[in-house]
C-alpha cells in the first residue's frame, strides 16, 4: 500500500471535519481509535470523541480517497437526551445530536 495506518488516520479525520464544515482548531476534540488495514487497497479507520463512546467508522482508499458513505456509532439514544454535551463547543454538540439522531 501506498498510503501508511497514520495517513489513513489523518484522510479520515480531516474528511469528517470537512464533512461538518468544521475547522481544524476542532480536531483536538477528535481521536484516531484505530487504523487497519483490509486487504491491499484500503483501511477502516475508526474516530472517537474525546470523553464520550461516540464513533465514526471510515474506509479510506490507497489512493487517500474517503467513502463518503461513513457509519456513525453510539450507545447514547436520542431518548436519553443530551446532558453529555454541555461541556463542549456548541457546534461540536449539534454535530453529536445530527448524527445520535440520524441513526
């Protein structure tokens, strides 16, 4: 492969910011959990929120290239309400509430 885990890492963060119109000073708020490689043309790569369980799921193509179709994990339900958010920016809290709503 072309393109190295750590690179993979940073394609994915930097298309999820750019995909919630985010600048980069928001990325501190972002962790790479992990970055794995399938097969020899692209990695899953696995972002997190730091201090909450939420996740974003992203395959990255050799070519630095995102899937624009990402999956988004949480065990916080919509229901639960969004007491957890209070602490953070508020742009950074409606990204969390979009994508807890939107599964």
């Amino acid at each position: 492969m072309q393109l190295t885990a750590n690179e993979a890492g940073q394609q994915a963060l930097a298309f999820l910011l750019d995909a919630w119109s985010l600048s980069l000073e928001y990325q501190e708020w972002f962790t790479i959990r992990s970055a794995r490689p399938l097969g020899e043309d692209w990695y899953v790569v696995e972002i997190g929120f730091e201090g909450l369980p939420d996740e974003w799921i992203i395959q990255v193509y050799d070519s630095g290239e995102c899937e624009p179709s990402y999956t988004f994990r949480s065990p916080i339900l919509p229901s639960n309400g969004y007491t957890d958010l209070d602490s953070i920016p508020e742009n950074l809290a409606d990204v969390l509430i979009a994508e807890r709503n939107a599964r």
